[in-house]
C-alpha cells in the first residue's frame, strides 16, 4: 500500500530534522529541534514503515532513543 501525503510529510519532516541536528551549532536551537523531532515522532511514529527511512536519520533517531517507536504501536 502506498504511503499517503500526510504520513510521507510527516515522514519528510522527522527523517529531515534528524539529519539536520547533528550539524546544528546552536546549543538551544539544536535542543528545540529534538523537542520537535520527538514530538513529531512520539505523535507520527508508530504509523510509519522504518524500511523507508534513510541510513543518517535512523542513526540518529537511534543515538536519540527514539526509533524503538518507529513502525510499532506499542513501545
């Protein structure tokens, strides 16, 4: 089954973010982007299918602890 728009945005958005944050310098601009990640994926997660997830998001979605709640509902 095809992804959906919403779910592929959602998708886009956490799989972007967790790229990105390694490479932010500002302390608190880098504090508030995982608080956003983190929101995105505790409310988005459980819907997506991991296997479509890039090798650096999942990494860090991994140092974040947060990819245990990738692709499963319940963590």
């Amino acid at each position: 089954m095809a992804e959906s728009q919403e779910r592929w945005y959602n998708r886009q958005a956490i799989e972007r973010l967790a790229q990105h944050i390694p490479f932010e310098g500002d302390l608190a601009c880098k504090s508030e982007m995982i608080e956003m990640l983190r929101g995105l994926v505790i409310h988005h997660g459980r819907e997506m299918d991991p296997e479509l997830f890039g090798f650096e998001a999942r990494i860090e979605l991994e140092r974040l602890g947060l990819w245990q709640r990738i692709g499963h509902t319940e963590s």
